[in-house]
C-alpha cells in the first residue's frame, strides 16, 4: 500500500472518530418544528391595535406522527429546549451522513488495495 493510500485512511479513521464522539455528546433529540407566534386579536380598542402591543409570543411543536401533523403548544420555558432537541436532530442527520460518507471512502481505498 502506498504511503498516500495511508495517510488517507488515517485521516478517514480521525474523520470517522470524530463524528463519532459528536454524536455521543449529542443532547436529545426529536422531529419536527417550532414556530413563534405573534399576533393582533382585530379588536380595535385592544393595545394590540392601539399600542402596537401584540399577543403572545406563543410557542407551537409541529411534528408528523404516522403521517399525521400534531401540533402542540409550549409555554416560554420549554421553548428553547425543543428548539435544542429539533437542531440536535439535523445535526444527527449530518453527522450520520458523515459516517456513510467516511465508511464508503474508506472501503473504496481498501477495495483498491485488495485487487493489486
Ligand atoms: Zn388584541
């Protein structure tokens, strides 16, 4: 094996490592998404409409179970956990596209030096 086909594998062994310990130290995690929400009543006396004073925040969990959307409305304390948990996920996702992609790299190199 060549010295080049070495040093790419051991950097493809680190790049796979280290994606692996980023996925251990991952939080929680789950789907879907969060929505903020802000919003005039219509009421022309309300200091919504008077002082420009809006309604809310409100927080809404929007997620897919069994391919029907559930929603469900948070208060301003767990907010920012799920907002957390949600970003944990799509960094999961490119963390495990990272593993694929390092592990076919991997098995390429090897398969080539196999056939000589
Ligand atoms: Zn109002």
């Amino acid at each position: 094996m060549s010295s080049d086909a070495h040093t790419k594998l051991a950097k493809l062994r680190r790049d796979y490592e280290a994606a692996k310990a980023q996925i251990q130290a991952l939080g929680y995690v789950i789907p879907g998404t969060l929505q903020k929400r802000q919003y005039r009543c219509g009421k022309p006396n309300c200091r919504c409409a008077t002082q420009n004073i809006l309604h809310g925040p409100y927080y809404q969990w929007t997620r897919k179970v069994s391919g029907k959307t559930v929603n469900l409305n948070l208060n301003e304390q767990s907010a920012p956990k799920v907002k957390e948990w949600i970003k944990n996920r799509q960094r999961l996702r490119k963390l495990c596209r990272r593993l694929e992609y390092t592990s076919l790299a991997l098995l390429q190199i090897v398969t080539r030096m196999e056939k000589t």
